[in-house]
C-alpha cells in the first residue's frame, strides 16, 4: 500500500501537494496525519475531502504501508501515528519539500528538496516537466497553496518559481476570487494601532 500525506496541522500548500503527488501517483491513498488548520477545515467542508478520495486515519493499517510519499515536511514527528509506518521493513520514503534543512529531517529515497517559497511549486515544476494539465478546481487549489506559503508573493522566501508557478495555474483556470475568499491576512503592526484608533473614534447612527 502507497499513501501520501503531509504534516499534523496541515495548511493550504501542504494539502495543494498532496493533491498534486496524487496526479504523479495516481494508486497512492491521500491520508491527513492529523488535523488541519481552521481555513483549510473550511475549505474542506465543501465536498473537496470526498472528491479526492481522503481516506481517514482509521481505516489505514500502518504495517500495510510499503511507500511513503510525505510532502511539505521532512520531520517525522511531525507526521503524527503515521510516524508508526517509518519502522515498516523495506519502506520507501519519498520525499517533497521546501523547507530549509534542519536537525532530524528523515532521508529519501526519492527526494524533491528545493528552496522554493512552496512546495506546490516544486510540483507545479515537475507537473509541467509532465505535460500534465490541471483542471480548474485543482488549478485553484494548488494557487491556494501557492498564495498561502509565499503570503501572495510578499514573504522574502518568495522565488521566480513560485511566480512561474502562479503564472501556470491561471493558464490552467485558477479562480483567485476562491484564492481571496480562503487565504486570511493578519494585519500588519502598523494597522491594528490604526484599528483601535478608528473604533475608539467610531460613532454609531440608527436611520429610520
């Protein structure tokens, strides 16, 4: 049994990956390792996790595993009860990540390790190397992973790639409209002090 998966608490670029490795291993099983975060909960409450073919947890028996693919991680504690699988005899790892290196990262047998702003960007790099195409829905998802990790190209860690690959998936049919409905911005230090200044200023009108 090959399933993917990527770390505990995933985000947009993690779930954007998996969904992509999926279209490079069609017969791998998805499998989150443990929660996600609070957008990506939402996002997934509309149908997605059905229409990709999520498997939960408990129905996945962790010695059946002889293919590892993890994406957008490289720590194994982060990988929640699937870390259970790295003991299997024979397991091969495969590995997509743009993290950089750090103290325990697991090794590959196959490794994808770029410093790129996302990893949706290594696989937007190797889908295209493909030939693949996207259809709308993915082409949407993956720019949600893409707009997440790179802040919409404002984080310094932001790399031509990550704008090659933007550039791809609106060819493909990205809607950004989904992209801005999804991706939550924290205001900035200049702004809340702005907001305390406008609410302590704020005057309230009943008309009719």
């Amino acid at each position: 049994m090959e399933i993917i998966t990527t770390h505990i608490n995933a985000d947009f670029d993690g779930l954007a990956s998996m969904v992509a490795a999926k279209k490079l291993y069609p017969k791998a099983t998805l499998v989150f390792s443990g929660s996600a975060e609070r957008p990506l909960r939402d996002f997934l409450s509309q149908d997605i996790r059905n229409l990709y073919g999520f498997k939960k947890l408990k129905h996945i028996h962790p010695t059946a595993v002889t293919r590892l693919i993890i994406v957008d991680t490289r720590q194994p504690h982060r990988l929640g009860p699937l870390e259970e699988c790295l003991n299997n005899p024979g397991i091969e790892i495969h590995l997509y990540d743009h993290h950089p290196d750090a103290p325990g990262d697991m090794r590959g047998d196959v490794e994808y390790i770029e410093q790129v702003g996302s990893t949706t960007a290594i696989f937007v790099a190797l889908l295209r190397a493909q030939g693949m195409r996207l259809y709308p829905d993915e082409a949407t998802l993956l720019s949600l992973g893409l707009h997440e990790d790179t802040g919409s190209f404002l984080y310094a860690t932001t790399t031509p790639a990550d704008l090659q690959a933007a550039a791809w998936l609106l060819e493909q049919g990205a809607d950004l409209d989904v992209v801005n409905q999804f991706i939550t911005r924290d205001l900035s230090a200049e702004q809340i002090p702005l907001l305390s200044l406008l609410l302590e200023n704020s005057s309230s009108y009943t008309v009719h």
